[in-house]
C-alpha cells in the first residue's frame, strides 16, 4: 500500500467517499450515515480502535470488513481528515478544527503505540504550544468544542483552556509577553500599535476589565457557565463577574433592553474572530444565569434583575428561580425605581400589576437587606445611605408605587392594606404619600370608600 508515497486523493460519489489507493476497498467504515471505503493497512497503522474491531470480528481474510462509529467527534468531516492522515496526507492544524480532531484522534486512538508523531500527540502540541497561550485561538477554540463537549472534558481540554482564559481575563493584558490580537488591533505588550510586526510608536487607549465580554458572549449556554465559575474560582472581582453575565444575559434576552434604557452593553468590534453567536435556549439561560450572580448590591445591577425578573415571568421560568430574583431584588430594594417596581400580571389576575410580587420583594428586604455588601465605588453607580436611610427610601417608594396601582380599578382593598402593613409603622416619618395614594384608590374605586375606610381604618396612619 504506497502510504509513503504520493497522497492518495478522496473522492466522493453521492454519500460514499473512496480513495484511489490503486487497490480495491477491503473495509468499509459507517460515521453518521456517510460510508467511506477505505483500506486496512493504512487505517489498522494509525488506529488502535480499527486495529481492535478487526482483531474482534470473525471476517475472513479478503472479505470487506465493515463497521460503524457510532457517535464519532466531529461527524464525517473529521473522519475524512483523520482517514487522509493515515494515508499520508498532511492535516492542517488550526484553533477551529484542533479540539474536534483532538477528540476524533483519541477516539480512534491514534497514540504514538501506532507511530511516532500520530495524529493525537500532533494535536495535543498544537493545542499546547499555540493555542492555550493565545486569547482568540483558545476563544475560537472552546466555541469549536460544543459537539464533542464531554470527550474535550475527559482529555481536560476544557479545563486548561477555561483556566488560561480565566488567567488573561483577571490579569492586565499589559503584563503578558506576547503580543494579544483582539478585535482586529496587533498590539505590542507595551500596548503600541504594530504594522506587519514594527512598533509604530502609536499609542492605543488603556484596555478596560470589559474588555473581554464580547468575545466569551459567543460561547453556549453551559460553557459560558463553566468560564464564570472558573473565574470566581481565580478570584475575578465580583464587579467584572457582574458586568459580563449582564453583557451575556442582554445579548440573549432581547426583551430586557425595554427596562434597560442606558445600560446596553458596549458595540465591540470582532473582525479578527467572525464567530458565529450561539444558539440559545432562553429558558435554559435565564435559569442557569441566575444561580451565577453575585451577592451583591449596585444601582445599575438592581435595575438589571428588576428586568430579569419580568423576563423570567414571561417566559414562566421554575418557581425556584423566580423566587431566587425575588430575593435578589429585596436585597437592593432601596435602590430599585418606581418604574422598575411596576411588573405587570402576566397571569389570568384581573389586576394589571403583580402586587403579590412586590410584596414578597418588600419581605425580603426587611430580612435581608443588612446581610448584602456593596459592589466596589469604582464600578456600578452606587449611593450608599444608613439602614435607617434604607428603610425610609423604600417606604417612600412603596408609597409612590401604591398611588401607581391604585388606579387600578380592579385592586382590592385588602390588596392596598396588604401593602400598606408590608412596611414597619417606624418607617414613615411622614405619610403624605401614603394620603395621596389612598385618596387616588378612592376615587378609583367611586362605589367603596366606606369598604376601604373599614380595611385600613385600623392602621394609626390611616383616615382621620
């Protein structure tokens, strides 16, 4: 068989590859429905995986042995390249294909038992020594794992690029000794722009801690999970953790771009990456996101999962998640908007607003709120203010958002008590808001002022 030789060429006849080795075919391998007709010696060379099922089966010598590789990495495309190197072809190595033929040469077990420099050892230099040392060959790389996801777990691919990832990510890209290309600019360590490798003494501006975000927002759902918990596990500041899951979460869930105004993340330009976003499950990510945020307060990251929030009503995500945003937000309540309060009923109820919400939201606060810390003064726009302070900016919010749902014709009165006996008497020094919120209910309401006079006359603040 002239394996050595000239390259045999491949050639395809409707969904049956051969190869003109100048002898006829004497096996014949099956990956996903595309049969590729082969030869023993060049594949049993390279492969302890054909080498095994041949020694297994009970073929005869000259019969046309034929198998099937059931769940191959890859699909046919990466046996096709895998089939060519056993002949002698070159194989191009690049961050795209490496990790699938990574995983398509172990899954043949091309090791070096079967020849020095086989396609597994081939690859696991190439991902070594040039890809885990580079920002977008390892982005570009890890996008490319998807389809072979547990088998790059099991060779721990995944692992090594999300660690060296993490590394870059938490450090100042300035401090690397290596030039890092990213969004189309070839940048000296110094942080000088290079022309075909000359300094030119150009200076670009100091690279943010977002700096990042757009390229790992093309990553699935379950890998970009696994890249955050990484990172918290390297220490990333609980303020970039944040930023790039709301960055993550708004490229996805277009809906929270409506409670959002202002807070869209930054347009970065990827022209050295063409990657593909993923395709995602909005489910899957609002639920998986959820459980990835920090447990911390800021203004912009209040408002953020005040948005979630109505997001995962909508798409009527479990129980346990919607309560989790529900807690979330009442550890920030005093620093939540009336506008982002007001959640609409996205049930059957009558009502326009989901006032039950709102009131579990206010409990939370009162139970949770002094166990929260703040995001750092240097990211998020924070006001910090005295528990004391807390509870008086809340109670004026929630007196505010009761004249907002009073106008609601089909709120009930003990819905408006309720709300009004959410919040400690102690946290009103004045109750002018609660009067105009009540006296805008009974003019809503026209036919029961006396019925609402009955429900909260009780309370001291109530109608003198």
């Amino acid at each position: 068989m002239a394996s050595t030789g000239k390259a045999c060429v491949f050639y395809r006849e409707g969904n049956d590859w051969f190869c003109n080795a100048g002898l006829p075919s004497d096996i014949a391998v099956e990956v996903d429905g595309v049969c590729f007709h082969l030869h023993k010696f060049p594949l049993v060379s390279k492969c302890g995986k054909i080498e095994n099922l041949l020694e297994d089966s009970q073929s005869k010598h000259g019969e046309t042995f034929y198998t099937t590789l059931s769940e191959f990495p890859g699909g046919p495309d990466m046996f096709l390249a895998a089939a060519k190197f056993c002949y002698g072809a070159r194989v191009e190595l690049a961050p795209r294909n490496v990790v699938m033929l990574y995983c398509a040469a172990d899954y043949l077990e091309m090791t070096e038992e079967y020849g020095e420099e086989n396609l597994l050892a081939k690859c696991e230099n190439f991902f070594h020594k040039n890809v885990l040392c580079n920002w977008k060959d390892c982005i570009l790389a890890l996008q490319s794992s998807d389809p072979a996801i547990l088998r790059a777990e099991k060779l721990q691919i995944l692992s090594k690029s999300l660690n060296s990832l993490s590394m870059m990510a938490c450090t100042d890209p300035s401090l690397f000794g290596w030039p890092m290309m990213m969004y189309g600019t070839l940048q000296s360590p110094g942080g000088s722009i290079l022309w075909n490798g000359i300094n030119t003494g150009a200076r670009i501006r100091s690279l943010e801690s977002d700096w990042w975000f757009e390229d790992v927002s093309y990553f699935s759902v379950s890998l970009f999970e696994r890249l955050i918990q990484t990172m918290k596990a390297r220490g990333m500041r609980p303020e970039n953790v944040a930023g790039a899951i709301m960055y993550y979460t708004r490229k996805y869930l277009p809906g929270l771009s409506r409670w959002q105004s202002g807070q869209s993340g930054k347009s970065r330009s990827v022209t050295s990456f063409s990657m593909t976003p993923a395709t995602i499950d909005q489910r899957v990510l609002l639920e998986s996101i959820e459980k990835l945020l920090p447990e911390k307060k800021g203004k912009s990251f209040c408002r953020f999962l005040l948005g979630l929030l109505r997001v995962a009503m909508i798409l009527d995500v479990s129980q346990l998640c919607k309560d989790s945003l529900e807690r979330r937000v009442g550890m920030q309540l005093d620093l939540a908007t009336l506008d982002g309060l007001l959640i609409p009923t996205y049930s059957d109820s009558d009502t326009l607003y989901n006032t039950d919400c709102v009131e579990r939201i206010i409990q939370h606060f009162l139970s949770l709120e002094s166990s929260v810390t703040w995001f750092s003064p240097s990211s998020f726009d924070l006001e910090t203010s005295s528990p004391s302070g807390s509870l008086q900016k809340v109670s004026k919010l929630i007196d505010s958002y009761i004249a907002e749902v009073a106008a609601d014709v089909n709120l009930k009165p003990d819905k408006i008590r309720s709300l009004v006996d959410s919040l400690p008497e102690s946290s009103r020094s004045f109750h002018d808001g609660l009067y105009r919120a009540l006296d805008i209910y009974f003019k809503e309401t026209r036919g029961e002022p006396k019925l609402c006079c009955h429900v909260i006359a009780t309370n001291e603040f109530g109608l003198q």
